[in-house]
C-alpha cells in the first residue's frame, strides 16, 4: 500500500532563507506524487506533481521538488522563503497511480517563517 | 474559470441529526473525491465518484454515503451525526488524463455539538 512520510511537522526559517520540506513516499506503482499548500481556514492548492516526467518539477511560488527514486524522496524547496509562504504543506501520493481519485496524504508540515 | 464550489462554508449541527454538503466540481472535471481533515486523524480519503458511480471508498462507517449527479456535481451526507465528525470536509475534483492535478475547493466546516 502507497504511504507519505513528512519529516518534521514543524519547519522555522528566516525570511529569505532556503526552504526544505521532507517528504518519503512507499508506492507499490510507479509513483504520482504532489505538494499542496494550506493557509488557515481555506482549502489545499497545489504546487507541483510529478506523473513520471522531469524528476525535477517546478510549481507555483517558486517552489520545486526532485523525485528521487532510489531514495524513494520527493522534498520541497524553494530557495528564498518568503513572509507569504508561511502556511501548512502536505505531500500525497496517487494510490494505485495515475488513474485514481484518491490520494494518500502526508501528516502535513507548518512552515514558519520569521522576519 | 471557476473552480471547486463548495456549499455551505460552514456548519453547525446537533449529535444524532444528519447533514448533506454539496460540491460543484471545474466544468468538464468527472471525477469528484471527498476528504475529511481533523487535527488528530490529518486528511483522509472518503470516496470518490467517477460519472456517477462510485469509483472508491475510504474506511469510514455507513453513516457517510455520497452520491455524484449527471452534471458531475457530488453531495455527500452524514448521517447521525456524532462529536467526532467535525471537521473540515474537502471536495476535488479531476480532469481525464494522468497528468491532471486534483483541485480542491475551500472545504465545508462543519461542528456538531
């Protein structure tokens, strides 16, 4: 069964420093991985996916993520954090693939970011 | 163009009474799929209706049935309510194709008291 691990539950950084959200999948199928955004009370927008193209992808904000096969990895950086980009981040995988609706989603990490 | 409607925002209900949301997914998208997010349990996968069927279902009780209209429109309810089912209930929706993200809508709260 496919499984999100996000390391870290809370991140801190200064503002205009790098970013790096952890996130370890477990997938029995090639992998579709995403990275969602949560600011308080509204609903998740997505970043970026992978669907087995460019193993490094880039999404909105100034966000980018590396599949990582061999170390089955799919962290979120971005390289000079922002005051805006404090929120809730969640990695999810696709379960079963590419054709499902369901996604299996990480615990989520709260980015912190301080002036 | 206009995204994941979700209706109502929020929500307050009694223990024991039943509750149906609605969630009006992008023009075009056929596959709608419902999570629910609490504090102590994260996001978690209710089911998902692909043109009017049930295409999956998480592992949630009888007492949460969904239903997808011939306009891809989705509903779900919830049936004697209980304290635990507050939380914020998230609607996506998906085109065809694997490349296709799943976009969320604002998520209905609801409290039950």
């Amino acid at each position: 069964a496919q499984s999100v691990t996000q390391l870290g539950s809370h991140v801190s950084v200064s503002e205009g420093a790098l970013v790096l959200l952890r996130c370890n999948y477990s997938s029995s199928v090639p992998p579709y991985l995403f990275w969602y955004v949560q600011y308080p009370n509204q609903g998740l927008q997505l970043l970026l996916k992978y669907t087995s193209a460019a193993t490094l992808v880039k999404g909105i904000n100034g966000f980018e993520a590396e599949f990582k096969k061999s170390e089955t990895s799919f962290h979120l950086t971005k390289p000079s954090a922002h005051m805006s980009d404090a929120a809730e981040y969640f990695c999810a995988v696709s379960d079963g693939g590419g054709n499902t609706g369901k996604l299996i989603f990480g615990q989520g990490t709260t980015l912190q970011v301080k002036p | 163009k206009a995204g994941v409607t979700q209706t109502p925002r929020y929500l307050i209900k009694t223990r024991g009474q039943q509750v149906t949301l609605s969630c009006s997914p992008i023009s075009g998208h056929r596959s709608v799929s419902w999570y629910q997010q609490t504090p102590g349990q994260g996001l978690q996968f209710l089911f998902e209706y692909f043109s009017e069927t049930q295409r999956n279902k998480g592992n949630f009780p009888g007492r949460f049935s969904g239903r997808q209209f011939s306009n891809s429109r989705s509903e779900m309810n919830v049936s004697t309510l209980e304290l635990g089912d507050s939380a914020l209930y998230l609607c996506a929706s998906r085109g065809q194709g694997y490349n296709y993200g799943y976009t969320f809508g604002s998520g209905t709260r609801l409290t039950v008291v």
